[in-house]
C-alpha cells in the first residue's frame, strides 16, 4: 500500500520514507524521476502545486540538466524536499 502523507497534517517523515515515496514513483522502472512522477510524488506529499514544485526541485536537484532526477541525485532531491517542509530531520 502506497503511503500517502499530505503535508497539511505536518506527520513526521524521515528521510528514507521520503526515498521510498519518490522511488515508488518510478512507475517505468528506468531508475530515473520524470516530471510526471516527480508530480505524483509530491502530490502523495500533499503539495498544492506540485508542478511549480517539480521545476524548483529539478533546478536545485537535476545536477546533470538531463530533466530527470536520477538515483544519483535522489539525495538532493530528499534534501531539497526536507528544506521545504516534506519530511523531519
């Protein structure tokens, strides 16, 4: 069962809960985060505008400027996501 954590209800959520939230996103299994499923992640974490959010994590996380958020950059995007209030250290 997939966790679905809207912010609103500001419940704590680790880091790694926040990986597997954006790793159980990768619906083509590619290894890769497309805008579409970055979407649908920060939708299940109850983002108002999760397009907007997708283009700001992109900028701050896609370090190859390839579109996409690869395993390599989960770590930012995790980091990233935490700053804006998705998750507890």
């Amino acid at each position: 069962m997939p966790l679905y954590v809207p912010k609103s209800i500001n419940l704590a959520i680790n880091e790694e809960q926040l990986k597997a939230i954006f790793k159980e996103q990768d619906t083509n299994g590619d290894g890769r985060l497309s805008k579409a499923e970055l979407s649908k992640a920060f939708e299940k974490l109850g983002s108002r505008n999760p397009g907007w959010r997708v283009r700001r994590s992109l900028h701050h996380a896609d370090t190859d400027g390839d579109g996409s958020i690869s395993l390599n950059e989960l770590e930012e995007l995790v980091k990233y996501a935490v700053k804006q209030g998705y998750g507890a250290n």
